[in-house]
C-alpha cells in the first residue's frame, strides 16, 4: 500500500515549524558528501540538532536500513519530520516511504537546500559546514 505524505513545505515554513513544535524533526537525506561539500542546516537555534540520514547512499544505491534507522531517531510515529534534499526528488520518495511506514506527518521541504531562489541556502537560513 502507497500512502502519501502530508505535503511540500517551504524551507521557512518548516525551520518556523521547528522552533514551535518539540515533536519535530529535520531529517536532512543527502548523502555523507553532499554535507561535506555544501554544508548542513543549522537547526540549533530550534534547540534541535540535525539529523544526517542518507536516502540513497550514492546514486545507485538505495539505503535499506533507512526506514529502521529513521526508527531510531524518531520513535513517535505522531512527530512531525521534515525531509529535505537538494532539491526536493529524494526528499519526497523518503518522506513518501515514510508515510508507508507510517508517519503520517512526514513533510517534503521544497524546494530543497540548494538552487532555487527559495531553497534553503538561497532563503540564508541557517547553515553550517561539518569537516
């Protein structure tokens, strides 16, 4: 069974979105050189740290262990998880497999961390780099 996730949000919706609910999460599934080269959200001032989850492990490459691992980190299948990616592809299949696993919540942020005029990166919300 397919079930959809609960919409697109807009990269200043959902930082706003983080700072007001405790029971939500920023599920970032680029992969482990996407944050190296280009930087991460900086979510601390929400009192909340990142969580660095690869949907794809390269381009080929599926992570199998995504949805148990996301298990690890979001426990309530009632949170609300914000998934973000470039630019709004991988997000959206993660969030979509998320809501089939049953996290009703589970949000795409579009456009994206990079390239639009109204991603995360181009909007200057915050960010950091990770060495």
């Amino acid at each position: 069974m397919c079930f959809f996730y609960a919409g697109d949000v807009l990269p200043n919706d959902a930082f706003s979105a983080l700072k007001s609910n405790a029971d939500s999460y920023l599920i970032d599934v680029r992969t482990h050189q996407e944050w190296y080269d280009v930087g991460v959200p900086d979510i601390s001032v929400c009192s909340k740290r990142i969580i660095l989850l690869s949907w794809k492990i390269s381009r080929e490459v599926m992570n199998r262990n995504f949805i148990s691992d996301l298990s690890n980190f979001v426990r309530s299948k009632d949170s609300s998880i914000y998934f973000l990616c470039r630019s709004g592809v991988r997000s959206a299949e993660a969030a979509t497999a998320a809501a089939d696993s049953g996290y009703k919540n589970s949000y795409n942020i579009m456009p994206g961390f990079e390239g639009e005029s109204t991603s995360w990166k181009s909007l200057n919300l915050p960010l950091k780099r990770i060495y």
